[in-house]
C-alpha cells in the first residue's frame, strides 16, 4: 500500500493578514492592546473592542501608520446580541477580554460569578457563533482563546475566572471539531501572570486575601509554581497569538499553547 504522501511544509515568512478582517476583545490595554497591534502590523484590518472608549482612541493613535487599520468598537460584552452581531464578516477572531475577583467561595458575591462568566465565556461564544458563518463561507478561519494557565490548573480564591477558563477550553476544543471540514481552527493561548493591569489589581487582592505585602505575593504565590521567575510580556502571548494565524500551524487546532514558564511541567 502507498503511504499518503504528505504536503510539503510551508516556509517560514512574516505573517501576512492583510485583505483579512480581525476582531480583538478587551481591546484597550494589556494582551488585547498587543494582539492588535501586533495583527494590524501584519496587515489586518483589526476590530478593537473594549468598553473603555478613551483606551480604545489612544490604541488607535497608535495604531496609525501600521500596514493594516485599527477600528475602534466600544462595546460592553455582556450585551450578548451586539457581541454576535460584532463578530459577523470575521476571519480572524480573538477572544481575550477577561476580568478577576479574588476571594473565598462563601464570600464571593453570586452576581459577580454571573459577570464573569457572561463575558469569558458566553460572549466568547456568541462572538464565534456570530464569526463562523463567514470563516466557513469563504472556508478559512481563524479563532483564538486567550485563556489562561488557570485554564488548565486551578488556584484558590479565583473560582470565576477557573471555571470561566476551564469553559473556554472545552468550547475551544468543541469549535475546533465542527470548524475542521470548513478550514477553520480553533485554539487556546495560556499564559501564566502576565504584565497587565488585571495582574497589578490581583496583586493588591492577593495581598489582602494572604494577609501579606505584594511583593510577597508575587514571589510566593504568582510565581511561586513557575520555574521561569519573571511575569510575562503581553508581546510575547501576542507573538503567540500571531502563529496560531499564520500558515506554519494551519494543522495545529484543538490546543493549547502554554506560556507558562514551566507551571504545569510539576
């Protein structure tokens, strides 16, 4: 019997998005920020959405002069309908958008966990829901997760943002199934602590919850799990982000690509 003979391996070259339509949750500042701009360099015409209107008119600022555009889209995404509607004529979608509260199970107010996983986890999913219909008409697509570590691993204090995380994976997975026969895939970023504002207010809750001063907390309990004693850039999960569009991992979907210096080798 002849073996299948395999495609030859695309050479490595500088991503190339353009004439291509990206959408970036959680737009205005963080790993958002650098997703856009990194996909606007590579020539894409990028959606940035956040509901921080004054962050999203500085990133465009910056933006100016890349080979592709920023457009600037304020909205909240707990309004679910107009997420969806948002995602439509989408080709490369980055679910990223994210918020945290550190406290105790019994102390955890109820309408909070709601919050939390409204915009991590079913706006996700009605922004992929809104953005297939396009990728599988033109039979191409792109759909990337930032999730997180705690996508994979679980810590105390945060269950929110876990449960919302270990959600996102199974939707990831799930997507990446029914987008394979229409070339669409479907995967998770997972970084550990990354340098954001979200990472610098959890610091200060982590402070409270441990009884202890933030410098503590970053070494003893952010970093404490992590051979690679640093936090993370929010370049280096865009660079990330950026492979996952590009055709060097056109058969890489389903996954998840970890950025966590070492958390989940123990």
């Amino acid at each position: 019997m002849t073996a299948l003979r395999a495609l030859p391996a695309p050479h490595a070259s500088p991503l190339d998005l353009g004439g291509r339509t990206a959408l970036v949750t959680g737009a205005a500042g963080g790993i958002g920020r650098a997703c856009v701009l990194r996909l606007a360099d590579a020539g894409a015409k990028v959606r940035a959405v956040d509901r921080d209107a004054a962050g999203l008119e500085t990133l465009a600022d910056q933006g100016r002069g890349l080979a592709g555009t920023v457009e600037p889209h304020v909205l909240d995404l707990t309004d679910l309908d107009a997420a969806e509607l948002a995602a439509a004529g989408t080709d490369v979608l980055v679910n990223n958008a994210g918020i945290q509260l550190v406290r105790p199970i019994e102390e955890f107010p109820p309408e909070v966990f709601h919050t939390v996983l409204t915009v991590m986890l079913e706006a996700p999913f009605r922004l992929i829901r809104g953005a297939l219909p396009h990728m599988y008409g033109q039979g191409w697509g792109r759909v990337v997760n930032v999730s997180s570590v705690h996508g994979l691993r679980a810590s105390a204090y945060k269950s929110a943002y876990v449960a919302a995380k270990h959600g996102l994976e199974g939707l990831s997975k799930t997507t990446a199934l029914e987008g394979a026969p229409h070339g669409v895939t479907s995967n998770c970023v997972n970084p550990a602590y990354v340098r954001t504002p979200l990472v610098e207010k959890q610091l200060a809750d982590q402070a409270r919850a441990h009884g202890m001063p933030e410098e503590r907390v970053l070494a003893e309990v952010l970093l404490k799990d992590s051979a690679v004693k640093r936090l993370i850039e929010p370049e280096e999960v865009a660079e990330a982000v950026a492979y996952l569009c590009g055709p060097q991992a056109s058969f890489v979907t389903g996954s998840s690509l970890v950025l966590d210096g070492g958390w989940t080798a123990h």
